[in-house]
C-alpha cells in the first residue's frame, strides 16, 4: 500500500502524492538527493540504494497525473493550450522529426510498420511515411490536442490515450517512445503492453533526457518526470524485461542535449535480474544534487511555482481557445 496526501501547493489543482518504491527493481531502500522540484514542490528525487535508479518519492498519484495529461500537462509546460502550425515552428520540430529519422534510418525499411507512442506533434511518424513513401505508421497520445493534430494536419492514424489500454489487430515492427519512459507510472505495464503490440524480433526506439548528460540547474526534475536514466540504467532496464539493448548512447545535439537514445530488439529470453548501482556514475550525480541545493532552491522554487500557478489558472478560467 502506498500513503496518499493531499500536498497544498500555489498549483490551483490540489497536488495528490503517493509514496512508492523503486520503479526498476521494487526496492523500498533509497537515499535521498533533492527534497523539492522545479516548481518548489515537495516531490523529493531519491536514489535506489539497490540498482542506482535515480526516481521521484513521493510521487503524483495516477489519477492525478491521468488528469493533467488529458487537460493540463501542454499548457503548464509550454504555455499553449494545443499543439497549431506556430508551436511546430517555434520548437523547430520539423528538424528535431529530420534528426530522429537519420538516427534511426538504418534500423527502418519501406515494410516497416512503426507505432509512436506519446507521438505529440506527429512530425516523426509524417517524416518517416514520407521518406518511406507511405510506409504504415500509427500513433496515440494522451494530450486530445496532439491526436487532433495529427489526424487533421497531417492525416495520421493517431488515437488519443494511454499506451497501457492499446490494442491494435495487428503487431507493429517498430515501436518507438521519446520522452514517454520518464513520465510513467508503471514501467512494467509498459512493457507488457510493448509484448502485446510489437512482433516477436521487432525493435524498440527510446529517448530520454540523459541524468548523466550535460544538463545543469534543475529544469529536468519536476512532478510530470518519475524517474531519470542514465546510459546504464535505462539499458539495464530492457535487460530487465527480457531486450537485447542494441544502442544506448548519449544525444548532444545543439537542438537536442543532454538526451539518450536506445535501441532494443523485442523479449527473445528470461529478464535478467538488475545488477548494483555504480557507485562512480552515483557520486557524479550526488555531486549535481548537491550543487543544485547549493543554488538557493527556496528562491528558485517559487520562482516557477508562480509563473506555473499563473499560467495554469489562465488555462483553467479561459479553457477552449487555440494557442
Ligand atoms: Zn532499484
């Protein structure tokens, strides 16, 4: 059983925590690196004293983080209430889906059948059917403002949801996440739902942000982020669930730092158990931690809590209207 508390923030969507253990190997051992986030909000980051995972505890609750997805999550991070022409333009997302397509180009064909979860602005599944000449590409997100822009703009099969309820008549050869692992509640669900969709042998993309990249300040641990990876352990993680992690490598592209990215062939054997946390890659994160706090976090944290709680409560007295 996990504890629930309701935590009273400056958000005007009170925010419901749930304590948990670790979400890569279940371990309730943990240390603690930072006590608040980005927002000045009691979500503490620990370190997994078993396997080196870096995650949030106490967390959102799934409920809650159900809800901001479906109606919040776009406007409190990027100030647009849905995904238009301009947002692609400011974000240079075009060129960001051109990047993702030669990362990956190798490991694709004209037969493949790749699915994208979390697909938000659909610019990687348009890129792919386009070089591919109208390979067959799907896609589903919880925001309904992204699902609505793929099928209008861009004439893709997107549904709106969670990857954890999808079902498709047929298994994808592809599946590629990024920026999805980071954000979830249940890790193994994922997983299985990977097992459910994906043809036996077939592939799977991932990209995160990178825990031991070149990050700095502490924009990269907030309440919509439960857990960071590092090289390591997001390639032990698909260990773990039984992949054979082809590619794991940091991303430090000037439109894309301080990422990784992971290719993985689909369960062919038992998961393997997870190895020990590396005590060097833990002091180096310890060390950020610990310079962080050293930044004034009191200061720095309502610093956003306001520009988020103003932002929100915008979003929520004036819902409805495009960005
Ligand atoms: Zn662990």
């Amino acid at each position: 059983m996990t504890a629930e508390a309701a935590v009273t923030t400056l958000l005007p969507i009170p925010l419901k925590l749930e304590s948990c253990p670790c979400p890569a190997c279940a371990s309730r051992d943990c240390t603690g690196l930072l006590a608040f986030d980005s927002f000045g909000f009691p979500i503490r980051t620990v370190e997994c004293d078993g396997c080196g995972q870096v995650y949030s505890n106490p967390r959102p609750t799934r409920a809650y983080l159900e809800e901001f997805y479906a109606s919040n999550y776009l406007y409190f991070y990027e100030g647009v209430r849905g995904i238009s022409p301009q947002y692609v333009r400011r974000h240079r997302l075009e060129e960001l889906a051109a990047i993702r397509l030669r990362r990956y180009a190798d490991y694709l064909s004209p037969q493949t059948r790749l699915l994208d979860v979390g697909c938000g602005s659909g610019l990687f599944l348009a890129a792919v059917r386009r070089h591919f000449h109208e390979t067959a590409v799907g896609g589903i997100d919880p925001d309904p403002s992204a699902a609505t822009f793929c099928r209008q703009q861009l004439g893709l099969a997107v549904q709106q949801g969670f990857f954890e309820a999808y079902g498709a008549s047929e298994r994808w050869d592809v599946i590629s996440a990024f920026h999805v692992l980071e954000h979830l509640q249940d890790l193994p669900a994922f997983f299985e739902s990977v097992r459910r969709n994906l043809r036996p042998g077939g592939l799977v993309f991932a990209e995160c942000p990178n825990l031991d990249g070149s990050w700095r300040g502490i924009g990269m641990f907030h309440l919509a982020h439960l857990q960071a990876f590092s090289p390591r352990t997001l390639g032990n993680l698909f260990r773990r669930f039984g992949f054979q992690v082809l590619a794991v490598e940091a991303i430090e592209h000037p439109l894309d730092p301080s990422n990784l990215f992971l290719v993985a062939a689909a369960p062919a054997r038992p998961g393997s158990g997870l190895p020990v946390r590396d005590t060097a890659e833990s002091e180096r994160i310890r060390l950020r931690c610990r310079h962080i706090h050293a930044l004034r976090p009191a200061r720095i944290g309502r610093t956003w809590a306001k520009w988020a709680y103003r932002r929100l409560r915008e979003h929520l007295l004036q819902p409805g209207e495009g960005n």
